[in-house]
C-alpha cells in the first residue's frame, strides 16, 4: 500500500518537474524569440541575397554554392532619406511578399533615361538597378519603386570567405574591419561609385 | 585588499540593477512586436475620410495580422504608408483589388470626365470616403500592396462614436 503510494507520489512531483522545466523553455524561447524581432525590426537583421543581380557586389561568383549574407541597418527608417548610391532592400512592387536588393540610381526629382525616353522620378520613390545590368530585374522593368516599402537597406557585407565592413553610402566614413583587403576593397568600392555618378 | 570588498558590495547591487533594466528592456520589446505585428492605436484626422471618420481626430484600433495573410478585402479601412511621402501614414479605403477595372471621374466637382484603370498586379485601389477632399488614388495611382501597414478594426475615442467602422 505505502509502496504504492509513494510511486504515485514520486511520478507527480516527476510530471511536475517535467511540466516546470518546458514552461521554463518555452518562456526563455518567448522572450529571446520577442527581444530578436525588436532587433531585427529597430537595428539591424541579416538578409540573404540570391541571384547575381548584384554582381560583383554580391555574390560575385556565379556557381559558389553559398549565398552572400548581407548585415541590413533599419535606422534608415526613421527618416527615410536615401542617396543615389545607397543599396537598399525593397519589396517587389508586383509580388509583395518577394524583396529585392538593388542600387539605387535615382532619388526623387530626378531625371532618368531609359531606353526610349527620359522619366522622371516621382516623390516619394526611387530608381533602383541592380549592379550587373544584364540580368537584373529592376525598375528598368517595373517602374520607380515606391518608398522601398519594407525593410531595408544598407549594406554591410559579411559572406562565407571574408568578412568586412563596407558602408558603400557616399559620404559616410564606415568602420571598416583592419585587414589589407577590406580597405582596398573599400577603396574600389568608392572609386567605382565616382565613376558611375 | 579594499577594493575588492567594495567590488563585491557593488556586485550584488549591480546584478539587481541588471535584473530591473531588462525586465523593463523585455517589456518594451513585448510594446513593439504587439505595436507592430498585432495590434496598435493610432490617431487620424483630417477631412478624407468623412463621414466615417471625423474631421478633428478620431484614436482607432488597427491591426496588423490581415495584411501579413492578403486577408484585405473590398471595403476595409487601411492604414497605408503614403507613396508619396514615406514618413506619413493614411487612412484609406480600399476600393479595388488586383485585376479590378475600376472608373472614377477626374474632378468630382466638375464631374462627367470618367477615367477607366485596371488595378495592376499586387496593388490595391484606395479612396478616401470624401471625395471632393483626399488625395488618394485618383492622385497617385494604385499603390503597392506591400505599403499597406495595418487594418483598422474599431474606433475607440471620442466615446460617444466607439464601435467598429464600416
């Protein structure tokens, strides 16, 4: 009879024990998954970039298996102004769940040439092109994209072999990571944007 | 020899400090994700959107799940990021979805010119309930579904028009 009470016993302070430690997980979960989103909605999130659109910006190899990760800044947010140069992450004006990743070209008020005639770029949008012009979906196709809608941009750049910190924004100084590449690379990265503009 | 029973005095005071800072750190990350992702109040004014919403400011209820799903219908109110200028917010109707013909007259107060538009692929329609008053998409064309933020639910303030919007 003891016997049999006592397993009963021990088999609920088990359960209980069982039941305290996942409710102890799944609130650390809770909090940790609620603290993440508030980062990666306020500082900054990593974002994948697929496809060569970009090259030699990212990605720059066509067949290397592993995508380039991209750090993403969200102060930009704040107040949204962008600069010709900028690469930011937009949704796609026709498939609103797919986002890009493209330069943008274009800042509002500008004129823009496409290929028969001269557009210019409304307020409140902006002309992105993707840095490798022959395959790359970009507002060549759908327009100036509206107030990159969502998410966005600027550009640090972290992928599988090196990992340097570039702000490719004209202007801003950027805290760049020591080592001889990241600055020479920063340097071509300046110089080409010179070039362009 | 000090020092270190200082430091651990103020060990004990510092783990404590920690402790309030990131309750109070983990109850406004909890204020944002709900702001953002389920459900937030927001003040709106101005004359676009009479009768339904008053000219002086009405405080409503939005909630940001239908969009996430593209569960906005034909006739909801929408919180949209205005394309024209990003930093503010609209309030608006949506009065045409994807593949909608829709015709509206260029001027409602001159009124017989009526233009025909097709609503493009992943864009909504949107119109202020007061005609002669909004710009919305008469203006600016359909907007891109991705700048609809939020759907409003019901209007909470003033009290004597709370109850949901239609």
């Amino acid at each position: 009879m003891h016997v049999a009470e006592n397993h009963i016993l021990e088999k609920a302070i088990l359960d209980m024990g069982i039941q305290t430690l996942i409710w102890q997980v799944t609130k650390k979960a809770f909090t940790g998954g609620i603290i993440g989103l508030t980062i990666s909605d306020r500082f900054c999130s990593v974002v994948p970039v697929r496809g060569d659109s970009m090259s030699p910006t990212f990605n720059p190899q066509r067949d290397s298996y592993l995508d380039d990760y991209v750090l993403v800044d969200k102060f930009c947010l704040k107040d949204y102004k962008f600069a010709r140069g900028d690469v930011v992450v937009f949704s796609s004006p026709s498939h609103y769940k797919e986002r890009y990743i493209k330069r943008i070209v274009g800042i509002p008020g500008e004129w823009i040439s496409s290929t028969e005639d001269v557009i210019r770029v409304p307020e409140g949008n902006c002309w992105v092109e993707g840095d490798n012009k022959a395959s790359s979906l970009d507002s060549r196709t759908f327009g100036p994209v509206s107030p990159l809608c969502s998410p966005l941009t600027h550009y640090f750049f972290t992928d599988s072999e090196h990992s340097f910190g570039v702000n490719s924004r004209t202007g801003h100084s950027c805290r760049v990571a020591s080592s001889k590449t990241t600055q020479t690379w920063w340097i071509k990265l300046l110089e080409k944007e010179k070039g362009e503009t | 020899m000090r020092w270190l029973r200082y430091l651990n005095q103020w060990r004990g005071t510092a783990k404590e400090a920690f402790e309030q800072v990131s309750i109070v750190a983990k109850f406004l990350c909890l204020i944002h994700v709900t702001d953002r992702y389920i459900i937030s109040s927001t003040h709106v004014q101005g004359p676009s959107m009479l009768p339904t919403l008053n000219l002086t400011g009405d405080v409503i209820l939005a909630e940001h799940l239908s969009h996430r799903f593209g569960k906005i219908g034909l006739g909801d109110i929408v919180l949209v990021r205005s394309p024209t200028d990003p930093t503010r917010m609209v309030t608006k109707r949506v009065l045409g979805l994807e593949g909608h013909r829709l015709s509206f007259s260029a001027d409602p107060l001159v009124g017989d010119s009526s233009i025909s538009v097709v609503v493009p692929k992943g864009h909504v329609w949107i119109q202020g309930d007061n005609l002669y008053a909004s710009t919305d998409s008469r203006n600016f064309g359909p907007v891109p579904y991705s700048l609809i933020e939020g759907k409003a639910l019901l209007r909470v303030w003033p009290p004597r028009f709370f109850g949901s919007l239609r």
